[in-house]
C-alpha cells in the first residue's frame, strides 16, 4: 500500500502535467458556439477517454517497457526530462501557444462532434507528460494495492479536470490573462522540482543495476 507522501506526490504530478487551469481557455476556445449543456457533454467524454487511456498505462505500461527492454529507472530519466522540458515551457509560456495552435489546427480538419476525442482528451488532457508521469509513479507503486490507488489518483484528477472544465469560463474570467500566467508558472515550477527527482531516482535506479550486474 502506497503511503500518504507517495499519493502526494503522485497527485501533485498528475495534476501539474495535466493542468486544469491552463485547458480552460483552451476548452471555451474549443467549445465556441455550444450551449452549456453540449460543453458538458464534451467535457464528461474527454474527461472520461483520458481516463481510459491514462489508466491503460498505469496498468499495462511497465509490461510494455518491459517487452522492449527499457529499465524502469532508464525511462524514470527520460521521463523525467520530458516533464522538465514542459515546466520549462510551462515557466516561459511556450507550453500554453503550442496546444493553442494544435487546438486550431485539430477544429479546421475535425467535425466538432469529434473534439471530445481530439484534441482535448488526447493530447491535450491525457498528453504525453500526462502519459510519462503515469507511468513512472506506476513503476513506483508497483503493487495491485498501489496500482488500484494509482487509478484512484488518477480518477480524481479527471473529476477535478470535468469540474474545471464546467466552469471554465468564470474560472477564465477570475483568473484574467495575469493569473493565469502566475499559476503556470507556479505550477511550472513545481513540476521541473518533481522532474529532477524523478532522474535523480533514475540514475539512482540504474546505478545500482550496473553495480549489481556480474562482471
């Protein structure tokens, strides 16, 4: 059973990388001409199919890099960099412009029946961060019991995603351009902290494996 730090953690990641607060002008830019009860219909089956796709990795992704030879700990480094390159955007604004322009390009080819789908589950709440920290906390809560609070995890941060997104434009308009910009920063920041340890704990992980390893 995983402790109470590790859910923590695993929370705190999860929800950096996924970023509510940043998909809400995203997803009014998305929804543009619905009516409410259509945004949330967008809004339940994104959260729903992110989940979906989030929970296959938690479960199946340390057998997949398993099948290809890849450590845990060298996919913990490489990981790890990835989400240190999105704080880094995330820090410098560059993150928010690149879903910007995925987003307007996915509307003009996409009937906007299909957007739940495209982009906005993937890759916009289940990207390939998202994707990343889930399987590295999966590698670190490798139990049934650890694997089941994962999912738990998981799920509660796409509750909080479906709620955001519901209220998407008050949040938007109670943020303003300037808060917005704080969070993202705020919360860049914490991600490249979390990014660090998770190479540190990579690089821990493999050293011990060379050392192990017969000569």
């Amino acid at each position: 059973m995983a402790s109470a730090d590790q859910l923590i953690n695993a929370f705190t990641t999860l929800l950096v990388t996924i970023d509510p607060p940043g998909l809400a002008p995203i997803f009014l830019g998305l929804t543009t001409g619905m009516s409410r009860a259509e945004r949330t219909q967008v809004a339940l089956r994104g959260s729903t199919i992110a989940f979906i796709i989030l929970a296959i990795f938690a479960l199946f992704g340390a057998s997949v890099l398993g099948v290809l030879g890849i450590s845990i700990g060298a996919f913990r480094i490489a990981g790890g960099l990835l989400l240190f390159w999105i704080a880094f955007e995330m820090v410098f604004e560059r993150r928010q412009e690149r879903k910007e322009k995925a987003t307007e390009a996915a509307v003009t080819k996409d009937h906007i029946e299909n957007i739940a789908v495209f982009p906005l589950a993937l890759p916009l709440i289940a990207g390939p961060g998202a994707i990343s920290a889930t399987i590295l906390l999966a590698g670190t809560l490798a139990t049934s019991v650890g694997k089941a609070q994962l999912i738990g995890v998981i799920a509660a941060n796409l509750l909080l995603t479906f709620l955001m997104l519901l209220i998407a434009e008050r949040l938007d308009r109670f943020l303003g351009v300037t808060g917005r910009a704080i969070l993202t920063r705020l919360l860049g920041v914490i991600l490249a902290a979390l990014a660090v340890q998770f190479v540190v704990d990579g690089a821990k992980a493999a050293l011990n494996l060379i050392s192990a390893t017969p000569h």
